[in-house]
C-alpha cells in the first residue's frame, strides 16, 4: 500500500538560481540551500521541490539539461547534493526534483552525435521531418517562446521539433530505447534518495505524428497545441514509465506539469491507472491574459472562484489538486492577485489563506512567504529569462513595435518577476550574495526581508507559519470535503472544508472596499476565530449570534463552527 505523504504535506518549491549563494559568485547554490534548511524547518514545510539542478548550458535556466546523471557545476558537487538530501531527510523534510524530459538541451551528447553523425543511434532520440524547403517548416506549430517549432539543420537536411527554445529539442518518446533511458535516469536519481519528481511539461510528451498543421479554432495560445496536448499515447508512455519504477520504488510522489489539462485529462492522469499524483494545471494560472499570455488583462475574481471550485470539486472531489498561485514562470501573487501597493501585507496574508485553506497539496513558491513583490525591471538589458527576449525580439527589433508598450507588458508579465533573488536580510544584496546577483535585486529588501519578517510577530512570514501550523492541526484542511458559499458575489470568495471532525467556514474579501452585510452561514452555531489577518477582527475571536458581518479590505478569516 503506497503511503501517500504527499496529501499531508506543503511543499516548498525552491528555484535554486535565487534561493543563496553560498560562494560568492553571485549565483544561488546547493550550499546555500544546506544553510537556509533551518528557516523551512522553522516555516514549517513537509517538502521541498527544487527547480532542475542538473548539468546545463541554462538557456533556460536548466531546464535545458546537457548531462542527466550530473549536478550543474555552478551550483555544486555531486556530494554537495548528498549532503543535502541527508539534511534534509533528517530534518523531517523530503526532496522532490524537477525532472526534464520533453526536450533535453542541444548541447546533450546524444543530440550533439545526431547531428553529426548520420548512423548515430541517437538519431532517433529525436524528432526529425524534411521541410517543404530549407526556408519552410514541416507545419505551421509555433514554439512556446515565441519562434516557429522546427528548426533547420544543414547536415541533415531536416528540421528538428523543439516545443520550446532552439537550444531544447524535443525527445522521442515514440522510441522505446529512449523511454528506458528516461526510466533509468529516474532510477539513478531514487537511487540518491531522491523521494519524487516533478515532471516538467509532461502533458506534451506524446505528439501526433502525422504532424497536422494547427488550426487557429482547435489550438489554445499557440498554433499547433491541439496535435501535442494531453494526447492518448502521453497517458500510456506514463503508465509504462510508473510500472518501469513502482516495483522498486513505491513510495515517490509523481506532480506532473500538464499545461492546458482539463478536469477530465486530470481524472486520467490521477483516478484512472497509476500514472501521477497531481498535476500542476496552468487554468488558474491564465485567468489575468486574454489570448495569450503577452495579451494581459484584469483578472476577474469571479471567474477566479469559478475555476477554483470547479478543481476542489470536480468528479466528486477525486482529483487531488495541487495548489499554488505562482511559481518561476509567473509574476508574483501579490502583484498580481493581490494588491501590493496599499495593502501588501494584509493582501499577501488572505494569498496564503486561500493558499493554504484549499484542498491538495499547497505548493508555496519562494518568498512568497515573505510577501516578496514583482522585478523592478526598467530595460531590456536587465532582462535574463530566454521568453522574454524572444519576445522583445520579435516584437520590437523585428515587428518594429513601439518599445515602450512592449517595455510595459513584460515588465508585468515576464517570468524574471518571480526570479529576482530572495530578501534575506537588509544586509547588502538582501543576504543572498556577497557579490552583484546574476539578476537584478528588488531594492525594496531593506523593507521586505526574513530577518526583520522572523522579528515582527505580524509579518507576513510568522502568518505563513501560523497557517501552516493550523493546517497541520486541522486534518479538515488537508482532506476535508469544499463547498463554496456565495458564488455570485463579486469579490468575496467564501466557503466550507468540513470532515467528520469539524467544519472550518473561510472568508476572503479580495478587494481594497469594506464590504458590509456578509450573510454569516449557520446562524444558530457559535464560531471561534482559528486566524485573520484582521486586529479588529482578532480582538473579538468569536461570533455568536450575528446574521451578518463587515469585512475589511483584504480581510482573511478561518472560523471553526462549533
Ligand atoms: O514551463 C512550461 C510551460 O508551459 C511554459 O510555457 C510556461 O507556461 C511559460 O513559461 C509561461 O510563460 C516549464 C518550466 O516551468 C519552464 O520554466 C520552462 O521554461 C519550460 O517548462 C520548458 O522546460
Ligand atoms: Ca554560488
């Protein structure tokens, strides 16, 4: 029987490149993670998913992998990462890595040898077609980051699939050899004590190999999404890899990256045959952009709550959701569900509320904890993520756009908001490095850092460990049925997590207004206050009678229905 541990924890994803530096090269590192094991263990958390540390060029941050069996120089030795496992584990904590294996990078030997070498076993590794010419393409797909899918190589006279940047081709997942390959790559790692993966883009590993064009009507965002989506043959590569390591291995936890995945992709890939745990869905995650993610628009708090509820209850409540409102390749929550201008601290609290109050697994992205707000980013120039280049690229230099306009979209919606490095201290460069960090730092680290948040009982950080340390008391958090309350009101997210031990009532106001005549559910049962990020609020604890209450701006309260 598989324990799953995984439904009891919060897990705490860490982007390595940004979390310490240990050396003083400016760059976060293994060594670095080892000294700040002692603040996750004070913040509380079950787990740690770390962002790929494998060896890589880092086009994309290592998501880009050069050596699957190799720790990336930068960021330390192979015994470096022992160490810190060994740590970890004996601090309660377990360690999930990010594994990569829709694309490796173009630097990997296997690719490398298929390029040169007709004959090469690795050929098939990868995903050739001829063009129509050398100019034109086999289809019409567009790449994640903002360049046609294909790209030409002369010695071979076809075109390579890359989903996303050039320097990442895709892999061959129709090629057996490969998957066991991938299969023992895995092996390699659990081998090291390893305790789950966090499959990167794993809805996009089988592709239609017909290779149709994308149609505009069938297609989300790009061209071509349609033909390589969550497709059939993605769910049986899953199976095939989950049976190639279960035997051994039974106690993994398996979050895969399924970006564009329905409630009906995810009962498959969670309820059906043992294939993941969770899935990371990209829905909620597109409710601020229009067509496309470079088409940002106002979030709608009502379409928000839709999407929420339509996860927690979905095919009765089956599907075990992950949950997180931000990550590396998003803006940060604050800035951007919350309002982090007037009311950063109290708007960061109801974040960790919601965050915390649903049902799954809450996945807390770094220095959200800490209330950490968006880059202060003024030029291109000091962008570093490869998506946003290409974007300014074909935009400004290409399409001649005005950079002006284009200067206000990405500095709102570029994943580099999310990366900048974490405020540790008001000491110089936040605490992160003794010297200049790879990417700019926000300068709003004096005011906004652990040190001074561990000081001050209502930070935002010391209300991270108090929800956490409420979660953990109350299993109705973790497990318990979701019922939502006043679905059509428009900016109140209100609802009900019961189990047989209790019933928890959450009310959220995610606006800068008081708003007044909140209809209070059960009328007749006292509540006790369990959190709120409100003094007032705090000062009175219960509710006894009252039909009706007033919120305050951000308000956030848990209350226990006695
Ligand atoms: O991201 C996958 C993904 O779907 C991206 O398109 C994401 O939506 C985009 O970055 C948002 O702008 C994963 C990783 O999380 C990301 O860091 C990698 O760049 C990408 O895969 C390729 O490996
Ligand atoms: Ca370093």
């Amino acid at each position: 029987m598989r324990e799953k541990w995984w439904k009891d924890s919060v897990i705490y994803q860490i982007y390595i490149k940004s979390f310490q530096d240990s050396n003083g090269d400016g760059v976060g590192d293994i060594g670095g993670i080892i000294k700040r094991i002692p603040y996750l263990k004070e913040l509380g958390v079950d787990a740690v998913w770390m962002t790929p540390f494998m060896d890589s060029p880092n086009v994309d941050n290592g998501y880009d992998v050069r050596d699957y069996r190799r720790v990336l120089e930068e960021f330390g030795t192979m015994d470096d990462l022992r160490t810190m496992i060994h740590l970890f584990h004996e601090n309660g904590m377990k360690v999930i890595m990010d594994m990569v294996v829709n694309h490796s990078s173009n630097q990997h030997r296997w690719f490398q040898d298929a390029v040169r070498n007709e004959a090469s076993p690795y050929q098939n590794y990868y995903i050739w077609r001829k063009g129509k010419s050398e100019e034109q393409p086999p289809n019409n797909w567009n790449s994640f980051f903002s360049e046609s899918a294909w790209t030409y190589v002369p010695e071979r006279n076809k075109f390579y699939l890359h989903l996303f940047a050039k320097e990442q081709p895709d892999l061959n997942w129709e090629n057996e050899s490969l998957r066991k390959e991938v299969a023992d790559i895995m092996k390699f790692w659990l081998e090291e004590g390893i305790d789950g993966f966090r499959m990167d883009v794993i809805g996009l590993i089988g592709k239609d190999i017909t290779f149709p064009d994308g149609t505009f009507e069938n297609d989300l965002e790009m061209i071509g999404t349609q033909y390589y989506s969550n497709l059939p043959q993605t769910h049986q590569y899953l199976q095939e890899l989950r049976q190639r390591l279960d035997s051994e291995y039974n106690n993994i936890v398996f979050i895969g990256e399924t970006t564009y995945a329905t409630v009906d992709d995810a009962y498959k890939y969670i309820c059906e045959k043992p294939e993941l745990d969770m899935i990371l869905q990209s829905e909620l995650m597109e409710v601020d952009a229009d067509t496309d993610k470079w088409i940002p628009k106002q979030a709608d708090l009502k379409e928000m709550k839709q999407i929420i509820t339509k996860w927690q209850i979905s095919h009765n409540g089956q599907i075990w959701n992950s949950i997180f409102l931000g990550n590396h390749d998003k803006p940060r929550c604050v800035s951007r569900f919350g309002n982090s201008v007037e009311y950063r601290e109290k708007s960061a609290k109801l974040l960790s509320t919601l965050l915390l109050t649903l049902r799954g697994t809450p996945i807390i992205y770094q220095g959200d904890e800490l209330g950490m707000t968006n880059g202060e980013f003024e030029d291109i120039s000091q962008f570093d993520d490869v998506e946003t280049r290409n974007f300014w690229n074909q935009e400004v230099v290409e399409k001649k756009r005005n950079a002006e306009a284009v200067m206000q979209i990405i500095s709102r919606v570029s994943r580099d908001n999310s990366r900048t490095p974490m405020q540790w201290s008001e000491e110089k460069n936040g605490g992160f490095s003794t010297e200049k960090p790879w990417i700019r730092m926000n300068s709003n680290y004096h005011i906004i850092n652990a040190a001074e948040e561990k000081k001050d009982p209502e930070s935002v950080l010391n209300y991270y460990k108090d929800m956490i340390a409420l979660r953990k008391k109350f299993s109705t958090l973790r497990t318990g049925k979701y019922q939502e309350l006043l679905p059509d009101h428009p900016t109140v997210f209100s609802y009900f997590r019961e189990n047989d031990e209790r019933r928890l009532w959450v009310v959220l106001n995610m606006s800068d207004y008081k708003v007044e005549n909140i209809s209070v559910p059960e009328v007749e049962r006292k509540k006790v206050l369990c959190i709120s990020n409100d003094s007032e609020r705090k000062l009175k604890g219960s509710l006894e009678k009252e039909t009706k209450i007033s919120l305050s701006p951000w308000e956030a309260d848990v209350w226990q229905i006695e």
